[in-house]
C-alpha cells in the first residue's frame, strides 16, 4: 500500500488506520449541492429558502480531524461510529466527515450569524442498494439567540416566544406524545438552561421542521398532480410524528418522521445543542438548536427518483430534466435495462471464538438513519469476526463493480452443526443505468469480486 493518500493535491501519510478505496477518491469535488439544476442542488435551495436570514456554508472541505468530526461533539471514545467498518478513515487522526455537524464548532467559533446551515457531501461505509451511497449530502441548520443581547432571562424568553409567534403557521397533523424530557436518556441541560427556556427553544425547532417539511411535501404533491399521478393514498393528509432520538451534541433530541401516501418516512435528526459544545466554540452566551437532514431522500421523494446512483449520472437523459428556478417537475425514468442477480456463498474464515452473525441497528453507525435518510433496516453486523465486516464485503463490490451494481442482499447464512462454522450467501444485482450487461460481463465482474473475497479475507468460496 502506498505510504500516503494524496486528496485535492494534498498529502496524507497513511496508516493502519487508512480504509479510504479510489471508488470514493474518484468522486473527490463533484460537490452535486452546488452544480446548478441538480436535484439535490435545488432540494438543497428549496430547504435554504424555508430559514430567511441564515448564512449558508456550502464550499467546507470533506477532509477533517477525528476531532472535528467525533471529539468536538462530544462523542464517547467507544462511540461504534468511530470505527473503521462505518467511517472512511485518511489516517488515525484524518477522517472523510460522516456528517456536517463535523462542521458545528468551527461555524460557531466563527460567530458571524444566530443562524446558519451547512450543506455538504459526507462520507459513511455502507450497504449497496437504492437508496445508500457512501457519499451522499447533508443540510446541518442551527439557530443560537445570545444571551448578551438581553438585559434579563425573561427579556430572552419573550424574545424567544415572540421568534416562536411569528413562525409560518401551518395545518399539518403532529403526533408528539412524550414530555420534552426524559431524565436519563434526554434531560434538560439544567446548569444551563431554564426548563422554560429548553421549552420554548424546543418549540421553536419543532415548529420551524414542521413548516420546512410542509413545503417539501406540497412541492412534491404538486409535481406529482402536474405528472398526472393521482391516488387515494394522495388524499390522506400529510402527517408528521416526533420520535425520541440520542444525539451526543444534542438534549433533548428528535427524529422526525412524516406519514406521505402511505409511508412513515424519516426525515431528520434535530435537538437543542448541547452546551459544552458551545463552551467549547468560544459562545458560551448562546443557547439554541440545531438539525441534520439527508439531501438524497428529500430529492428522491421531491422528483421521484428511483435510484440513488442516478444523482451521479452524467447522462443527459438524467441531467436535463432538472431546473432550478421552476416548477418542481418529476423525474421520466428512462428505459430500464435488465437485472443480472448472481449470488456468491462462503465459509467464513475459522477464528478462536465462533463468529456470529448479529443483526444490529443502523443506529449504533456514527449518526443515525434520520440525518442520512440513508439506514432503515437494520444492518446486519458479523461480530466477533474482526476479518470481516459487511461493509468489507459492500466495498469490494463497489470497488470492483462500481454503479454497475444495484444492491447486495445476504440471503442465506448457516451454522455447520458439527465445525460451528458460518457460511453466507449474497445476492449481488448487477444492473446498469447506461447500458445492457452482457451475461460475461456480469461474470467478469462477478468472478473479480469472488475472488477478492478470498484474497482480502481469507473466505472459502463454496
Ligand atoms: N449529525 C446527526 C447525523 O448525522 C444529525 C443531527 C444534526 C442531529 C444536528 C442533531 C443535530 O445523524
């Protein structure tokens, strides 16, 4: 392996640590949330527009320390995001950020606004199917009111009130039905704040996510009427429920979730900012919240994409049918191309301990499915097996295969009765969005990944 990892011109000297594969460093700069008339470029614009007089960071750099990334947040040292099978490590000091709250402390210290948003790409090993890439593009939003500003507490309060007033109203159904507290998991940050205060900027977070989120959903009902698709599901109201969440940098925290044609959806982590963080940014007088929402989903719901590889496309068939500036319009698939599943099955490599198979959920990764919108169902986590991770098996083929691959699924594992020992079966879906695979190409591929399977892990294929 070479000594160092060059990125944008830089070098970085490798380590053990070091797990970042060209299939990721070839999308260096592509930067989709600020090409114009992408779609995640105007989903990014349409949710910028719902926070008037917010600064937008939209050009920070991918590259940060561990410490921007976890430390700064306040992640524990055995937080399971940190480790090599979930983040993209550089070198043991040097991450891929896997999220743009990466980006919080750095943007506070600064102090040039109450509130800000931070679009960007972010970087996370994962699953291979319709809806995960390993980079796809976040919006951090955080409003902050300052203490400083105010002859009392209660000018702050009624300031806070009178900001929470004049929030668009909306009629969206809410379903909330916790306390704003819970003692262990979320409790209020009694050094420093008033339980009136926690309140009333809780209240204000909810309700500002509530009038963005009713604005996408009319935008993407719209289209869809525009399109010509009508349904019954069409005529059931768009609801939204807040679920209880655990964010480091965050107490109390939330998920968001919205009921739209038929579906619960998870749309977005959110809480009131932890306050040693601001502390430690050098604003110790603010006090406020702050959010993360995953760009792809939204988009995909907006337009109706279908595919999560398609917002890498250069295909022109793909590109021109987004304008910024205009009607939201859906997305016309254009021809799909057929699938060619073909499965691979082994033994795992016998180790000390008898490797188990564990399905484990998503939230465990370094943040949770709402601010990707990426995780739904639970990975499935091989432990004790310290040669092979999931994720290990996701990149070969990524690595290997590329776009060309449109999911990755276990379909069978088994436990030899006499040996202990685990065999797993994938099915991995070759497909195109460009072309036709031919049947050898998708057994070149496919014997290349079989292979590096045995190579990198020391599998017997079966
Ligand atoms: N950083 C979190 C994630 O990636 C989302 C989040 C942002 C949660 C801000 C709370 C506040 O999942």
């Amino acid at each position: 392996a070479p000594a160092s990892l060059t990125i944008n011109g830089k070098a970085y000297p490798s380590d053990s640590w070091t797990n970042v594969p060209p299939s990721i460093l070839k999308h260096y700069g592509r930067q989709l949330h600020i090409q114009p008339n992408h779609p995640i470029s105007i989903t990014r614009k349409l949710i910028e527009s719902r926070f008037p007089g917010f600064k937008n960071h939209n050009a920070l750099p991918p590259v940060v320390t561990v410490g921007q990334n976890f430390d700064s947040l306040g992640f524990a040292p055995d937080h399971p995001g940190r480790s090599k099978t979930d983040t993209y490590y550089i070198n043991k000091s040097t991450v891929l950020r896997t999220h743009t709250s990466a980006h919080e402390v750095d943007v506070f210290r600064a102090n040039e606004s109450d509130g800000y948003t931070i679009s960007a790409d972010v970087y996370r090993r994962d699953a291979v199917d319709k809806s995960h890439y390993p980079i796809f593009h976040q919006m951090e939003g955080a409003l902050t009111w300052d203490r400083n500003d105010y002859p009392s507490n209660q000018a702050l309060l009624d300031q806070i009130k009178a900001d929470y007033d004049k929030l668009p109203r909306h009629d969206l159904v809410v379903e909330d039905p916790n306390p704003t507290f819970h003692p262990q998991r979320n409790p209020l940050q009694e050094q420093h704040h008033s339980p009136e205060e926690a309140e009333i900027i809780s209240a204000h977070l909810k309700r500002s996510l509530e009038d963005m989120v009713v604005t996408i959903f009319n935008e993407a009902d719209k289209a869809l009427a525009a399109a010509g698709h009508s349904s019954e599901a069409e005529k059931e109201p768009l609801k939204v429920r807040w679920i209880e969440a655990f964010f480091p940098h965050t107490s109390p925290s939330w998920e968001m979730e919205v009921w739209w044609r038929g579906d619960w959806l998870e749309v977005l982590g959110c809480g009131v900012i932890e306050q040693p963080l601001l502390i430690r940014s050098n604003v110790e007088s603010r006090i406020g919240w702050a959010f993360g929402i995953g760009l792809e989903r939204i988009a995909m719901l907006l337009f109706g994409i279908p595919d999560i590889r398609l917002f890498w496309s250069n295909d022109q068939r793909f590109l021109a049918q987004f304008e910024g500036g205009k009607p939201m319009k859906r997305f016309v698939p254009f021809s799909k191309y057929p699938a060619a599943p073909r499965d691979v099955a082994f033994w795992l490599p016998k180790t000390d301990s008898t490797p188990t198979v564990a399905a484990t959920p998503a939230s465990t990764s370094s943040a949770p499915s709402s601010a990707g919108g990426q995780s739904t169902e639970p990975a499935i986590t091989i432990t004790d097996t310290p040669a092979f991770h999931e994720n290990d098996l996701m990149e070969v083929v990524r690595n290997t295969a590329g776009d060309s691959v449109e999911d990755v699924v276990l379909i069978d594992r088994f436990t030899h009765p006499k040996t202990g020992r685990e065999s797993l079966c994938y099915r991995v879906t070759y497909r195109s969005l460009e072309k036709t695979l031919t049947n050898e190409e998708a057994n070149m591929l496919h014997e290349q990944i079989r292979q590096e399977l045995v190579t990198k892990f020391g599998v017997e294929l079966r």
